[in-house]
C-alpha cells in the first residue's frame, strides 16, 4: 500500500532537481500544461450539461470542422504557455502557422510546444475517450519569437513529450528520457498524482488496433499482418484481441498498459496516413520508446525523421518492440 501520495508538481521537482543547472523552467511548463489539462478536463465533464458540444461552424487546416471543444482546449492550452513564459512558440492541430509569441516577457522563452489539444474529438458526442498530446523541444534560435524553423527538429531532439487522456478517469502520462511514469488527477481536490510510476509495454501482449473498415486499401504486408494475428498460435497468444477506440492516446494507453500494437498504415490514396508526425506520431513514439518499445512508420524510427512541414502526415506503427519489428518483416517482405 502506498503511503504517501506524490504529486505531479513534487515528482516534477524532485526529477529536475537531480539536474544542477535546471533553472526551473521545464518545471513551470509542465505545470502550465497540467494546469491547462484540468480546466480542459472541466470542460470536458460539462460536455453534456453546457451547450458545448456541437460545431463552431468553421473549419480548421485539415478541412475538418472545428468542434467547440477542440477551440476551446486550444485556447486554453495557447494561453497557459504564453501566460507561463516558457514558451516562444507553439505548432498545433488547429492552427496553420507557427503562433510565435513576440511579447517582451515570453521572448524570454527557452522551448517551443507542438501541441494537439484535443485528439479524437470526432468521439466527443459519444462520450468516448479524447485526449491532449504535448512535445517539448529547445529552441533552435536564439532570440525574439519562436519560428517554424524551432518547430521543425527530429523527435530526437525531444525534452518531454507527453498525453492527458480524458477517460473514465484523467491521467497525464509524460517523459522527460528517463522512463514514463502517469498521474491520475484526483477530482475532489485537482491534483494529479503518482499512480503509474515506471510505465513500461507488458512481457505478454495479445492486442492490435487499427481501423480494419480500410482493409482493402492497405498495404498488402499490413494485410498480411492483419491475418497473422488473427491465425492460431497457442505460443504467441494468437489470435490476437482486436480493439480500436478511433482516439489514438485510448488507443495507445490501452496498448501500453495491456500490450498492444496500433497500426495507422498508409495507403494508395493517402500515402502518409492520417496521424500527424509534429504533434501525434512523435510524442507517442518518444513514449513508446520509453517504455520498452517502437515507433516506426514502416521502415524508419519515427524519432529520426526529420519533418518537413508542421502538418505533415506519417504512417504510424507503435507497440512492444518484438511486435512492431514482425510488422516491419511483413512490410519487408513485401517490399
Ligand atoms: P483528430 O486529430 O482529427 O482527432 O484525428 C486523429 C484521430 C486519432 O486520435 C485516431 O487514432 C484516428 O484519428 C482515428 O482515425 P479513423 O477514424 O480514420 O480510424
Ligand atoms: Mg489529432
């Protein structure tokens, strides 16, 4: 039984401790995304009661119609990190450009944030898990506001990276390189605290997630993967259990807490898949590969791609690494 409880902002200071020369500053970012998580979370869990859900009538770049609740968690997010002062520059979902905060006290700032403030919301009326999904990199520039250049680096260059799933209860899990470790916030006093120290993809993983509706248009090693965790095996726990939420931080937390891999392939009509690789590909695979296991898009480490545009899309492969690496030799094989 645990005795003590530790905080998400106790746990941040005590990691950041062990670095002599940290001046604070990851700190208080983190503590501006939790602070901007729990006021999302609020709003979430009014979903039903406010009149809340529904559209805002304007589309964002994708083309996708903007929910009100995908405003307002980017509100929210954009305005806790210009508040905080940590931040000179933020890449999100909803935004086409680079927002570079100018003014003279967040110039100040040290990293830049991609950001998809609210993931899966197309589940939001159905009262389905959604999630935020963060990366945190330095800035490459050196002064004034942030720029598309700082926004563009490889997932190598990540200091944190992290998710906040709003489900049957509100986790933030995140990785400064050291391990994951996840925080359930408690409602009666909003506090996240320590409740999944040390995440790490089980030994023994029986799951796959993908949307199966596009079979006909995958690749046909993804085809021939799909068959293969449906065939009989005893030794490899097949068939394996099929389970996709259509959310890809469910997805993916459901994956890593019972081991699973998620499957987002590419096909003839669109190539690069749906997932983004700034702001949903690269954070997930920093996670992943802190906790045991891979992220690829088919044939390269996601964390090594170099991005080219803030809204580019990848196919995405994440899981245990023994299963991502027999997808892998099913998309070899096929060449
Ligand atoms: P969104 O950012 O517009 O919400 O789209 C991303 C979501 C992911 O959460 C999820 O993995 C995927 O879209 C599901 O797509 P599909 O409905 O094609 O299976
Ligand atoms: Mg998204």
């Amino acid at each position: 039984m645990r005795y003590k409880i530790k905080t998400l902002t106790e746990f941040i200071i005590e990691r950041q401790a062990q670095y002599p020369h940290a001046k604070g500053a990851l700190t208080r970012l983190l503590n501006d995304i939790a602070t901007a998580a729990k006021i999302v979370n609020r709003e979430i869990n009014a979903a039903g009661l406010v009149d809340i859900l529904g559209t805002v009538g304007r589309e964002n770049i994708q083309g996708e119609t903007q929910k009100k609740l995908d405003v307002f968690a980017n509100d929210m997010f954009i305005t806790a990190l210009k508040g905080g002062g940590e931040c000179c520059a933020i890449a999100s979902e909803e935004n086409e450009k680079v927002i570079s905060f100018q003014n003279e006290f967040s110039e100040l700032g040290k990293y830049v944030i991609a950001i998809d403030p609210l993931d899966g919301s197309s589940n939001i009326e159905a009262n389905v898990s959604i999630g935020t999904i963060f990366s945190i990199y330095r800035r490459i520039t050196e002064a004034g506001g942030g720029t598309l250049e700082d926004l563009l680096q490889p997932g190598l260059n990540l200091v944190a990276a992290g998710y906040i799933i709003y489900g049957s209860s509100t986790m933030l899990v995140y990785t400064t390189g050291k391990g994951v470790n996840g925080f359930t916030l408690d409602p009666s006093v909003g506090i996240f605290c320590l409740s999944h120290p040390e995440m790490r993809f089980p030994e023994t993983a029986s799951i796959y997630s993908v949307n199966e509706g596009n079979y006909i248009h995958f690749p046909q090693g993804v085809k021939n993967y799909i068959k293969y965790c449906q065939e009989e095996e005893s030794a490899t726990l097949r068939p394996f259990t099929s389970r996709y939420i259509g959310s890809l931080v469910a997805d993916f937390h459901r994956n890593l807490i019972k081991g699973g891999i998620f499957l987002y392939p590419g096909t003839a009509k669109n190539p690069n898949g749906k997932l983004r690789l700034l702001y949903e590909c690269k954070p997930i695979a920093y996670i992943a590969e802190q906790a045991g296991g891979k992220a690829s898009d088919g044939s390269r480490r996601i964390m090594e791609i170099m991005p080219e545009s803030l809204h580019q899309r990848s196919p995405f492969y994440t899981g245990p690494k023994w299963m991502v690496e027999k997808l892998e030799e099913f998309l070899h094989r096929e060449g």
